[in-house]
C-alpha cells in the first residue's frame, strides 16, 4: 500500500490536491448547470409549449459522448479545465431542468392561489413559494448529476487534461504500477458516496416536514 498515495511527478500534484481538482471539475458544472436551470425550468412551467423543444435539445446533447463532447471543443478552449467543465455543465442541465419543471409542477394548485391573493407575483412566488416545496425533487436531481458528473471528470484524462483523478488511470499504464488505477477507481467512488451522502444530509435539513425514511431514499 506504500505506493497507492505516491503520485508521479508527472501530475505535479498531490493525492489531496487530485482530489480537489477533480472536486472542482466536477461539482462547479454541477453549481453551473442549477443555476442556468431554474430559469429555463420556471419559463418551461410558465410557457408549456418550450418544455417539448428544450427537452428535446438538451437530450440530443446528452447523447453525444462525453469524449466527443471534449474533442470538439479542443479547438476553442484546448486541453484545459474549461473543456471538461462545459460538457458536464450541459449534462447536469439535461438532468437538472425536468427535475425542476416536475418539482415545480407538483405544488398544489391552492397553495399558488393563496400567495397569490397575498400578492406574491411570479418571481417571488416562484422562489418562496414553487421552489420550496419542489425541494425533494431538484436534490434528486442533483444527486443524479453530482455523481455522474464526478465520474465522467475522470474521462478528461484522454484529452490530456492534467488533475483529475482521472490521470492515475493513465499514469498506471505508463509506469506499470496497477495501484494507481485502482487509486483512482476507488477515490472516486468515495467521493461519489459522500456527495451523495451529503445532499441527503442537505435535504434532511430543508424538507423536516418529510418522513426521515422517504428523505433518505
């Protein structure tokens, strides 16, 4: 086990330094990708008919591999954070947007004529009243995104992005050394675990009103 944390120079970084590349990589798509959704997802609430159009584009883009996502943008951001960043950030949106539109949707409709008649107007109502109670399903679709988005971070290493865990997997080959890639494959999956874990936690906290059980799933 002596050699599973002896990072090659090569990635000029240590293990704890990986591992807050790659959290960053990953999580800042993720933090991207909400805040652009709840825009789109309130016009989609409001305006049905844009809800079809703009599941449709983002699920034609969640097609498209993650590694010709990244190719593609070489040419414009080249072998950087930036490339990898993007890709996820439109991946978490393709989950994040029907998340927030079904949260969204399901508020009852009494509950929307009482802040109504207390003069909530759209936004407001939106953000005090809509989102609130749309809680459960915006975190469950950020559980979604967070751990894909961890995941796919490590494929960035192909491009020759330098970081992510990612690169262990290929620092492995290079130097015959198996332990990194096993290195990788479980940092990874912890981290996965405890993001998860963590918007459980979160959600725990601002929905008390849900039976503990249910909250947890």
């Amino acid at each position: 086990m002596s050699g599973f944390f002896d990072i090659p120079s090569d990635l000029q970084h240590t293990y704890a330094g990986l591992i807050g590349l790659h959290l960053r990589e990953a999580l800042v798509p993720v933090l991207v990708g909400l805040v652009v959704s709840l825009p789109v997802a309130q016009l989609c609430v409001r305006f049905r008919w844009l809800y079809p159009p703009v599941l449709g584009v983002t699920t034609v883009l969640y097609a498209i591999p993650s590694l010709a996502f990244f190719v593609v943008l070489i040419d414009y951001t080249g072998q950087s954070e930036t490339t990898v960043m993007i890709p996820l950030a439109v991946y978490s949106m393709v989950v994040l947007v029907p998340a927030i539109v079904e949260g969204v949707r399901s508020v009852p409709p009494e509950t929307l004529a009482a802040a109504t008649a207390m003069g909530f107007g759209p936004v407001r109502r939106y953000v005090q009243v809509q989102l609130p109670i749309a809680v459960p399903a915006i975190i469950a679709g950020l559980r979604v995104a967070t751990v894909s988005s961890i995941s796919l971070v490590s494929v960035g290493m192909l491009i020759g992005n330098q970081g992510a865990l990612g690169n262990l997997l290929h620092d492995a080959q290079i130097y015959n050394r198996p332990e990194l890639a096993v290195n990788s494959v479980v940092t990874t999956a912890v981290l996965a675990i405890l993001a998860d874990a963590a918007l459980v936690a979160v959600r725990l906290l601002l929905t008390p009103w849900m039976p503990k059980e249910s909250a947890a799933r």
